[in-house]
C-alpha cells in the first residue's frame, strides 16, 4: 500500500483514507496540515486488486459505511467526513 506521511506534531498515529477526486478528503487533508499534524494517508482509489481490498477491509473495521474520508486518530477514534470541530476535539485527547 502506498502511504504518504506528512511530517508535523507527533499527537499520536494519524491515518487519513481518502480518496484522490474527494473535494472533502482534500478538506480533512489541509486541515491536518494547518494543525501541524503529522500524520499518513493513502488514496484508496489510487491503490489496484487485493491491496484495494485489504484497505477497504481496513476502512470498514472503522466506518462500516466504507465513507471517505475516514480519519483514524490513535487507533481508537474513528472520524468518517469532513468534521472540523470534531477532528480538532479528537487531536487535543
């Protein structure tokens, strides 16, 4: 899988999995920058086959939905769409 990271803060593991034509994933990907997050993300439309599945097979485990993006925050909250304030609450815990 290919995972981008984007150096910052270290709050703990930050995942994003997103999608590349996502206006809202773009949105949650900017807003962890602005915060000065560090954190990693992958493109999951971007990714072919079995890798594909197994991430999804990953997202679900978070977001039954299989939604993006979905924000997975110390592994163990789980923010699916672009929701500003509550990105911001989770990151401060």
């Amino acid at each position: 899988m290919v995972i981008e990271h984007i150096n910052g803060k270290n709050v703990g593991k930050v995942m994003l999995y997103a999608l590349s034509t996502c206006g809202w994933c773009a949105r949650t990907k900017e807003l962890l920058k602005t915060l000065g997050v560090e954190f990693d993300y992958t493109y999951v439309d971007l990714l072919e086959g079995e890798e594909q599945d197994d991430v999804m097979n990953e997202v679900e485990k978070w977001n039954p939905k299989g939604s993006f993006p979905t924000l997975v925050i110390k592994n163990k909250t789980a923010i699916t769409g672009f929701r500003e304030e509550d990105i911001r609450e989770a990151l401060k815990e």
